[in-house]
C-alpha cells in the first residue's frame, strides 16, 4: 500500500495520507511542502470540522504561525472503512 502516513480523526477513524496524494497536495499548492504534521494535526484535532457537499469531512485549524503567516489549515478527508485525505491547502479566511 502508498500509505505514507496515518492519522486518527476525532471519530476514532484511520485517515490514511498517501504518497501519491501528498505528491497531488505539494504540485497544487508548493508552500504545502514543510507542512505534513500540520495535516495531520488538523485531522486529529480539528478547531472545527465541517461536512461537505457529499460523504466528505472538512477540518479546520487556525495557526499562528505556518511558513506563510497566520492561516487557517483545511483538510478535506472521507471516513468510512478506509478513510483518506482528498486534498489540504491553507486559507486566511
């Protein structure tokens, strides 16, 4: 499997990050390159977690400090037997 990484939502569910997906993440959005423990963080312990359009969750967390300023994280990820990270990116607003 390209499980890279795994981290555990407030649900209780594993949220796999793959190779392959973070190699998505970091092509769309390079300033995302020095923040993976930030996603993770942001899936463990959310601020808020939204629901999507469909099946998909939303984290959000505000920071301080990221390698751009103050932003908020977003992490949009699925639950179910095998949940997994879609896409992440930063926002100010």
């Amino acid at each position: 499997m390209d499980t890279m990484r795994v981290a555990i939502s407030k649900n209780g569910i594993s949220i796999r990050l793959t190779h392959k997906q973070w190699a998505h993440i970091v092509d769309s959005h390079d300033y995302m390159a020095e923040n993976l423990d930030m996603v993770l963080e942001s899936v463990e312990n959310p601020d808020y977690i939204l629901r999507g359009w469909t099946d998909e969750l939303i984290a959000l967390k505000y920071y301080e400090r990221t390698t751009l300023s103050e932003k908020y994280m977003v992490v949009v990820y699925k639950e179910g037997s095998e949940g997994f990270v879609i896409t992440a990116f930063m926002t100010s607003k």
